[in-house]
C-alpha cells in the first residue's frame, strides 16, 4: 500500500479514472492529490465514513474531488 499522497490518492481511485489521472503531468497529479487530502480532512461526513472503512472514505473523497474538476 503507497503510503505518499499521491500514491494514496491513486490508489483510491477507480481504474478507468487511475489510468485517465495517470496520464496527466506530474505536477497536476499532485495538484489534485492535495485536493483529496484536503476533502479527507475537511469533511465531517468522510470521517464517519473513514471509521467505518477507511478505503470507501478515500473512494469518496477522490470521486469528489473528480467531480468538481469536470464541473
């Protein structure tokens, strides 16, 4: 299991989206690897869900943040 940032947020993406992320540069990768760490530590719900199953959390948060840059 990654244990930086961005390999964490990889990890928690689905396939299709891991693939279409990781085909992004470097830099923008990170860029939306601080927004999912940011989702996780700024919303409430996701830390229920977190105790519960940590990897959902994570599911959430990276689907999320996917949200918002199609938006």
């Amino acid at each position: 299991m990654p244990t930086d940032t961005l390999g964490r947020f990889l990890a928690a993406l689905a396939p299709e989206h891991r693939e279409a992320v990781g085909a992004r540069p470097r830099e923008e990768q990170e860029r939306l690897a601080a927004a999912w760490e940011r989702e996780l530590e700024a919303d409430d719900g996701l830390d229920t869900l977190d105790e519960l199953s940590p990897p959902a959390a994570e599911a959430e948060a990276a689907r999320r943040v996917l949200d918002r840059e199609t938006d």
